[in-house]
C-alpha cells in the first residue's frame, strides 16, 4: 500500500467504529486527525517512516484508544479485510450522514464549471460503493453518466449541483477578480451552497472536503454562517465514498452539458487543455466570430490570449 493508501484504509476502518475525523493536519513524518464518537474525542498521529506506518493517540478514554487501536490493526489486514464499502460491522446501524464535496471542469478549458455535494447514511454509502462508484477520473464518460443516473433515482433529495455554464462562469469570475478575489474564493463559495442546501435537508454528522485550496477559507465560511458541523478538508477526497460519489456527478453533468454545447455548435468540443482545444476555439471563431468564446470556454485560460 502507498501512504495514502494506508491512511484511507484505516479512515475507513475508524468508520466502521463511529469514529468520525474532524479535522486533519500535517505533522512531522506525518499527519494529526483530531476524531470523536458522540461526546468523546481524542487526537490521533499517524507517522511514516523507517519504522513503518506508526500510531499514536492522545487524550482517548481507555475504550475509545482501544477502538482506535484496533481499527489500526486492520489496517495490516489482506485488502478484502481493510477494504469493505465505509460502514460499521456492529449488529446495529448507526444513523451517521456525511456530505462529501467535489467539482469537475475547472481544468477544463472549454465547457462549465461545476460542484457537486452529496450527503449518505452509513447503510446507504455501503450500498453506493457496492456499486463500484470510484474517484471519477478513474471511470469512462458512460460508466458516470449510468452511476449518477442510478444515484438520482435512488437517493433523489441526497445531492445538490451547482453548474456554471460559461458565460455565467465568465461573468462571476470577473465579478470576483473586480473584489480582488480569485478562483478558490469562487469556488468556495459554490461548496458552500451545496452543503447548506443539504444541511437545511438533513441533520448532517460531518463534511468532508476534496481540498483545493487553504482551509482556513472553507473554514471561514462555516463560522461566518454559524454551521457548526466537523468540517474535514483532505487532498484525494475520493478516498471517501461521500466525495467519490460527488465526484461521479460533477463530472455526469459537465458531460451532459459538454455534449449539449456540442451539439449546439455541431461539432465535438474536446475536453481538458490539450492541443485539441486551441484548434477546435479557432475554427469556432472562423464560423461564429469572437463573440462565440464566452459561451463556449473560461476566458481567463492563456488559450484564449490571442483573441482578446
């Protein structure tokens, strides 16, 4: 297993004990969560090095320290062990919700902007990852798009979208730039409205985060606006099925509109940045004039440099 592998198995296996992260930060050789279950807490170190994958815990009741203790163990397990869909193997089922946030499109030169959010009981995020939802990037345009139908059908009230289609996209990144702000703040601000939404849907245990920017942004939003849920910002959020699946449907609906922007302009507009992009913008301009770029792509791209 790699580091992050390590990490995300025994995330999962503190799962399967109502052990809930709240916070993450870097340490020397390693990385601190401070966790909880219900009214008790306690700080937990985990370190690599010469010594291996290593733990220690600080400030835990005698019972929880054991729990964690053993949740680390499992890490150590064969991968069928450590790697069960995020649950509890205790006879009765916790009524835990988490919301998991992602986004697709931002480095996409052309097509929209969009952020996902999406909220799971622990039975029901066992249900999800039995069906083999994974970070998106990992996952064909057709396999997505069946996964997220599949979700909306089953858990209608569970998600929230937000997309940007490019001209809304243009014009609310220049309104930002005017206030000395930038894509993170924008960015933000769209996470922050989708977890709201879902908050005011559901009494919600925790957020996890795919982190994009500094914490202390997401951080400020959660205090400017009283939410007091345990806010988790972690770099490959996916390892989380929660963000995984909102992963899964930010990149459903930039596919859907990616193929409505097609069909509008007749011809396939490529995704990503890639040489294919800077071609398929010139022959676009030939045909429909400049004034075709804000509706097509995010203007503030270097591809865009020769039009303006």
């Amino acid at each position: 297993m790699t580091i992050f592998e390590q990490r995300a198995a025994f995330a999962a296996s503190l799962r399967r004990y109502d052990i809930i992260i709240n916070s993450e930060k870097s340490i020397s050789y390693g990385v601190q969560w401070k966790v909880s279950r219900k009214q008790e807490t306690a700080t937990v170190n985990t370190y690599h090095g010469k010594k291996g994958f290593r733990l220690v815990v600080q400030g835990a009741s005698p019972q929880l320290q054991q729990q964690i203790e053993h949740a680390f163990k499992e890490v150590g397990q064969p991968p069928n062990a450590v790697n069960i869909p995020f649950g509890n193997t205790a006879d009765h089922e916790p009524a835990h919700r988490i919301i998991g946030c992602d986004e697709s499109g931002k480095g996409d030169v052309l097509g929209p902007l969009v952020v996902a959010a999406v909220t799971l009981r622990t039975s029901e995020s066992k249900e999800v990852s039995a069906w083999g939802v994974c970070d998106s990037k990992q996952l064909t345009d057709e396999k997505i798009l069946v996964l997220a139908e599949r979700f909306w059908q089953s858990f209608p009230e569970a998600s929230s979208v937000t997309c940007l289609m490019p001209n809304q996209y243009n014009e609310q990144y220049a309104a930002y730039r005017d206030k000395r702000k930038n894509l993170n703040h924008l960015l933000t601000d769209l996470h922050f409205h989708n977890i709201a939404v879902l908050c005011e849907r559901f009494p919600t245990d925790q957020v996890i985060l795919d982190r994009f920017a500094p914490g202390k942004m997401m951080e400020e939003q959660f205090s400017v606006h009283g939410l007091s849920v345990p806010l988790l910002q972690v770099p490959r959020g996916e390892q989380f099925i929660e963000v995984a699946m909102a992963s899964v449907l930010a990149r459903a609906v930039f596919v859907q509109r990616m193929n409505l922007l097609s069909e509008i302009y007749d011809r396939i507009l490529p995704k990503g940045a890639g040489r294919g992009v800077a071609t398929c913008i010139a022959e676009l301009v030939q045909q429909y004039g400049t004034e075709v770029l804000g509706h097509i792509g995010k203007l503030h791209f270097k591809t865009f440099d020769s039009y303006r």
